[in-house]
C-alpha cells in the first residue's frame, strides 16, 4: 500500500459508484465528503459535514477536511489531515487515545443536537445559548449556597 501524500477533489450531486484514489468528493447537497482511505487499503471513508462533525473549506482552489480523519474502525487505522489538497499524516494513536478521541466525538455531537433541538423557528443557536446557564449544575448549586442569607 503507497501513502498518498496528495488529493484532488471534485464538487459532485451524487457520488460515483466507483470511487478512484486519489480523489475526495464532494456533495454540498447531501453535506458529505467521500474517499477511499488515503493510506492505499481501499476503504471507503465518509466524512459528514456539519457543525457537529467534519468542516469543509474551499479557499476558491484547494479544500481541507477538520478536524482530522481518523480511521479505527479499519484495520489500516491511518490518521491524516487533507489540508489544501494534501494530505498531513498523523502519528498512529494508542487505544486509550482512540477511546478518548471516540468519548469526545460523541460528547460534542450530543451537546451540539441537543442545543439545535431546543431551538424554535424563531431561535438562533446565539440567542439559546445567551440564556442557557453559564456553570454546571453543581457550580449553581455552591454559587446559591455561597450567598449571603438575611
């Protein structure tokens, strides 16, 4: 298997059934990259776009995936970042950093549908957050009872 160590990328409605290597493809309609795994095994790697998961940039030329793509579930368990058309190969990480890193994933995707479900029409995500509690549950409680009583 030959790490790439470049990336072309190309805007699609629908992906192709037949995935070359090499490329990264696009779909803004259905907010969604798609590759095959840049360390040459052939995997199919699915990178959704949203606030809660992978942020695509197109600087007018070149596009660049973050946070990083770390593959564990496949046996290659390659790591790189695809930073202007290039890939940034990463250090392999140990089992207690993938177990952290899946812990934190999941964290910052239930907080982030969590905040859009209690959004109304009227809402923005900036307004809900203005009036949502500042410190935990326990900081509010060792605030409250910190408080001067007459």
């Amino acid at each position: 298997m030959k790490r790439r160590t470049e990336i072309t990328h190309e805007f699609v409605e629908y992906m192709p059934d037949d995935l070359q290597e090499g490329f990264v493809y696009v779909s803004v309609q259905f907010a969604t990259a798609l590759h095959k795994c840049c360390c040459g095994c052939g995997s199919q790697v699915v990178t959704p776009l949203s606030p809660a998961d992978w942020k695509l940039i197109f600087d007018g030329e070149t596009i660049s995936l973050d946070p990083s793509i770390g593959n564990w579930s496949f046996p290659c368990q390659s790591h790189y970042w695809i930073k202007r058309d290039k890939v940034v190969w990463a250090r392999q990480w140990s089992r207690r950093e993938i177990e952290r890193g899946r812990s934190d994933d999941l964290s910052a995707r239930e907080a982030y549908f969590n905040i859009k479900s209690h959004l109304t029409d009227n809402d923005s995500a900036a307004t809900k957050m203005e009036s949502m509690p500042k410190k935990s549950l326990w900081g509010q409680l060792k605030g409250w009872w910190a408080k001067p009583r007459d």
